[in-house]
C-alpha cells in the first residue's frame, strides 16, 4: 500500500534524509521516500500494516524535527 503525505514545517533537507533512512529501517516498510522541496512523504508499507507503521514515522519524525507535522495524521 503506497501512501503520500503532505508535510508541514520541514526544516532541512538533512533532517529529512535523517528520518527517510530510519523510516525505512521500520518492519514493514517496503520503501520511504522524504522530499524536501515538495514537502512530501511517501510511504509503501506491507498491507494492514499501515496504521501500526504510522505511530513509529511519528515518533521518528517528532525526534529529529519536533515541529514538523505530517499532515492527515
């Protein structure tokens, strides 16, 4: 299942790289991606696996960029 995200107050293209690697390091995770310019993440994760998933990018995204907000979440 590939979902897309809208991102809010992402601050630097290194913290974005910093979470797309521990995203995809997640159980579950097929790929991540975290665009920088568009704002944007995307994610494929395994089917039914997606809410579960969700909670852990939260948390990684929280530690790593405190104000950044992952839209539709």
């Amino acid at each position: 299942m590939v979902k897309t995200y809208k991102l809010q107050n992402l601050g630097c293209a290194n913290c974005a790289a910093k979470m797309e690697k521990s995203i995809n390091k997640l159980d579950g995770v097929n790929s991540a991606t975290m665009n920088f310019f568009m704002q944007k993440l995307t994610v494929d994760v395994e089917d039914g696996k997606l809410d579960e998933i969700m909670l852990e990018v939260k948390k990684i995204c929280k530690k790593v960029e405190p104000d950044m907000k992952i839209m539709g979440l």
